[in-house]
C-alpha cells in the first residue's frame, strides 16, 4: 500500500511540472484560436486560479500567496505512518 501511494504522488508531483489549462489554451492558440481570445482566456484563467499566480490569482476571494500553490515538493513528503495526518490523502485518488 505505502509503495503504491508513493508511485501515485510521484505521478501527481510530475504533472504538476506543467499547468495543463497552460498546455491546452497553448495548443489551441497552435490549432488557430485567435491570439486576442488566447489572451483573454490566459488572463482569466490566471484571476481565477486555474494558472495559479502568487499576488494575482483569487480563489474564494482570497490573494494566492506563494505558500497557497501546491507545489511537487508539497505532494512528495514523506508519508506519516498511520496515513492520517499531513498530507497523507495524495495519491489516494
């Protein structure tokens, strides 16, 4: 069990290397969307959160901070024994 919670929160951590909303609007913009629609959604995307950015992004009406963004390192800690602490719920899914 802890071997694979271990292998999930690795996969997890690796996709948080690229925002796939990033990637997606990226590869419509590739396909033909119209630059100034691009933006425009890019922008949105960063105000509400889905491109999280430190100072810029609001969620719930809350400022992100840098502290708010869930990073690779966050996923990857250890796993506390017992699997009831911390975040010990990444890679339950």
């Amino acid at each position: 069990m802890t071997q694979a919670r271990e292998g999930l929160r690795e996969i997890y951590a690796e996709v948080l290397k690229d925002n796939v909303i990033e990637m997606t609007l990226k590869e419509m913009l590739a396909r033909g969307l119209p630059r100034e629609v691009y933006n425009k959604f890019r922008e949105e995307a960063i105000d509400i959160g889905l491109i999280p950015v430190a100072g810029r992004s609001r969620v719930g009406g809350k400022l992100l901070t840098d502290d708010d963004i869930l990073k690779a390192l966050d996923i990857l800690e250890k796993i506390p024994e017992g699997f009831t602490k911390d975040r010990a719920w990444y890679g339950v899914g």
